[in-house]
C-alpha cells in the first residue's frame, strides 16, 4: 500500500483495494466483537456483585439489550420506531451534551490552579493562552481593540510553526515505529516491552 | 492579613468557582449581549469556496462528531448545508461516528432548503462506515466498496445522485466536521493524492491543531467551534444558535481570564514569604 501511493501501477491498486476492503470488514467485525466483550465483562461484573460496578453493569445490559431489540425491530432505519428515537434524542443526546458541558465547569477550574506564573515560561504561556482566548471572544476586542490582532498572531504565527514541528516529529516517528513494527524489532503491541526480544 | 487574602485567592474552592461560572453564564439570558462578531479569514475562505460551487457538483458532508459536540459543530455545518443548497450542489454525507444518523436528522430539520431537493437525487446519506482512515482511502478509490446501499437500504446503482459518482474524482469538495483527527484521514487520502479540497467544521480545541494545514493552503477553510458557527450564520445572514451562545462564550472567557489573574496576583504576592 505504501508502494502503491507513490506509483500508479494498476495490479498494485486493485490488491490495495482488496487489502482495505479487508480491513473495513474486519473493523466492523470487529464492532460486534466489542460488543460481545462489553457484555461477558459486564456480565463478570454482575455476577461476581463487584462493588461500585455491577449496579452500572446492570443499567448497561439492560439499556444495551432494549436498543438491540428495538434497533433490530426496525432493522433498516431504526429511527422510524418511536421508542427507539426517542431514548436517542431524550436520554443518549441529552447525556452526551451535558456531559461535554460539565468539561467547561472542570476546565475553568483545573485553568484557575494549573495557570500560574510560576517561571517566565509559564508566564509566557499564561499571557499567550489569555490572549487567544480573548481573541476567540468577541468581548476581547471590546477590552481592547489589539487583542484579536495579538492573539491571531500567537495563534497563526507563533503557534503554527510549534504545531508543524510537532506534526512533522510526530509524522517521522511513526514511520520509525512502522518500520521497526514490520522488521519485527517493536513488539510494544505484544505487550512486551519496546525492544525486548 | 493582607497575607490572608493573597492567600484565599490562590485557594478558592472549586464549588464556589462552579457556582460562580453558572451564575455568570445565566446572565446572558436574563439580558443578551450581542456583540458584534468580527469574521476570521478561515472562516471567510471556506464561505467564498462554498460559493464557488455550481450546479451540480457533488460535495462530501462527512461526519466524525458526536452529539455532544452539536453545540460547537452543528450550527456551522448547518450554515454550510444552506449554502450548498443555495448553489444547488448535490450532497453525499456520511459518517464515522455511531450517533452520526442522530446529526444527520438533526441537519436535515434545520436546512429548510432540502425540503425542495429530492432524497436520492440531489442528496443522499449512506450513514456509518467502519474502518476510520482505511474507509476513507477505500472511499477515495471507490465508493460503492464500502456502501452497497445507503442508510436506508436502497442500492446504490437505484441512486439517481451516485449514477457518476465513483470515487473521489467526481467529489468537488470534502466537508469535515469532526472531534478529533478525521480531517487528517481526508488530508492524507483525498487532499495529498488526488488534490481534493478539504474544509474542517470542528470544535474550537481543532483551531490550534488545524491552524497550520490551514495556513498551508492544505484545507480551503476552517470553522472553528462556536465562534466559527457565528461567523457562518452571520455569512448567510441567517442568526442562529451559535450566534446566541455567543453571549456565553463572551461571559465564560472573560470569567476565566479573572479568575486566572485573581488566582495569579495571590500567587505573586505571596511568591516572596515562601
């Protein structure tokens, strides 16, 4: 697959395709396969009253099972069947939305002890990071009318460069890590430790 | 006692900072703000695109978000649904999140303009896709490997919309919205390849990571989070959701910011008697 991205040889794309089809199917195997592992450790759970868990795992299975059936019901769409849509919009959305929100709650905690000035290169993240976020609101500029030309700057040319050599870092160590993997000296995926034989 | 002071500023208690911020973001709805959003070039750039597409041209709406992040994401990619729609494009979406369907719904109820196109004709969506960047590239090369039928069941072949479209080659451009890194399987296997534009409607942590792709001329536009989805409806001058919650994006930035000052004068002014 790496060869075929840098030539257009024909018999190398059509065994790419096939490769990829493959992995498709086995990523959505694989889905059924989690499925199956959420419910035998769950079931563990249960069975064993693990405390501080089983009372979860119940709600689990049972909220599990409900959507299953339901979702098997109307197998094609199943937001045709009005019980099934309506945990989805009344209990899956409201849950996930309200639980993203609270991140705001916690953040703006965790940013008034963890944002201190403690050296001059905190400090610099701290002017830099109050910076952007007033740019991103549009009340910074009402502060003062410099802030969104500052914090564009910090964000467009004092950040991109950091970001590009972290991306290209990034970028060139998993391709050492991929060759490493495919000449068998990584094995961190095993479970063994880096390098060990 | 002064000593006191600086120091209960450095220690309040996170429930009264909860109490605080709850408070603060009720005040918008007591009495709107509404201030005046200025439009970020990244924002402009993907609007101007969008324009440029014609009649006919087949755009990708790919989603990679979660209902939790409508608040940050839906609003902008509504906006950019209504300005396909405006130019008569034809609209594929599909998405790489489970709960990808729920927003799908949730965009078509909000662009009033798609009651006039016809579903299989002018749009059409073909729902969830394992595999993340490896269906991408198998997107890329071909279509109908990955979906046989859309969400619905229909074959694919009985799609008016897909009659031409094979792969990437018959896409004009890729809307992205996404989370986490999905905009980067587009990137790396439409753009690089085969040169296709790619847009990112992602929430506003995204803005620093996709700022140099950007700046790169690697994705045409970028709508980054609430503020972009603002900046979009005040595009197609349509205010919405987004707009709105403006307000409490305006209260919590400038609370934090206090907070991390109050927070910061203690810690000074106590730095020396440690």
């Amino acid at each position: 697959m790496i060869v075929e991205f840098f030539f257009d040889i024909p018999a190398l794309a059509s065994t790419a395709d096939m490769l990829r089809t493959w992995v498709i199917i086995i990523s959505t195997m694989a889905l059924a396969l989690g499925a199956v592992n959420i419910m035998r450790v769950h079931w563990k759970y249960i069975k064993r009253r693990e405390p501080g868990h089983w009372t979860y795992s119940i709600c689990l299975i049972t909220v599990f099972a409900v959507l299953t059936i339901l979702g098997l019901i109307n197998l094609k769409n199943p937001m045709v069947n009005p019980v099934y849509k309506w945990m989805f919009e009344n209990v899956y959305t409201s849950l996930g939305q309200t639980l993203y929100a609270i991140t705001g709650f916690y953040i703006f905690s965790a940013a008034y002890r963890a944002f201190r000035a403690r050296n001059s290169d905190a400090a610099i993240l701290l002017i830099a990071g109050c910076l952007v976020l007033l740019t991103n609101a549009p009340i910074g500029e009402v502060i003062w009318g410099q802030i969104p030309v500052i914090g564009t700057w910090v964000l467009e040319i004092g950040e991109t460069p950091a970001m590009r050599t972290f991306l290209m870092t990034a970028a060139f160590g998993l391709l050492a890590y991929g060759f490493r993997t495919l000449i068998g000296k990584e094995r961190g995926f095993y479970g063994e430790v880096a390098g060990g034989e | 006692m002064s000593e006191g002071i600086w120091n209960r500023m450095q220690r309040i208690d996170r429930r009264v900072l909860y109490w605080i911020l709850f408070v603060g973001l009720m005040i918008p709805f007591i009495r709107p703000i509404g201030l005046p959003i200025a439009i970020k070039s990244s924002t402009r750039d993907l609007y101007e695109e969008l324009r440029q597409v014609e009649e006919g041209e087949v755009a990708v709406l790919s989603i990679s978000s979660g209902v939790s992040a409508w608040a940050e994401c839906l609003p902008s990619m509504v906006a950019c649904m209504k300005v396909l729609v405006q130019q008569n494009a034809k609209i594929i979406g599909w998405t790489t999140f489970i709960d990808g369907p729920l927003t799908w719904d949730k965009i078509v109820s909000l662009v009033p303009g798609l009651e006039e196109y016809t579903y299989g004709e002018d749009y059409v969506w073909f729902g969830y896709f394992a595999g993340a960047e490896t269906g991408v590239a198998q997107l890329a090369s071909d279509i109908r490997s990955v979906f046989t039928a859309d969400y619905y069941g229909t074959p694919i072949d009985e799609l008016q919309i897909m009659k031409d479209v094979n792969d990437v080659h018959d896409i004009k451009l890729v809307l992205s919205s996404d989370t986490g890194d999905a905009c980067d399987y587009y990137i790396r296997q439409w753009h690089t390849p085969y040169g296709t534009p790619v847009a990112e409607v992602g929430i506003a942590m995204q803005g620093s990571a996709y700022m140099p792709h950007y700046r790169a001329g690697i994705l045409f536009g970028m709508s980054v989070g609430v503020r972009g989805g603002a900046e979009m409806e005040k595009l197609i001058n349509e205010p919405g959701n987004a707009t709105v919650s403006m307000d409490a994006i305006n209260i919590s930035h400038i609370m934090l910011v206090i907070v991390v000052v109050l927070s910061n004068v203690g810690y000074i002014m106590t730095r020396g008697k440690r």
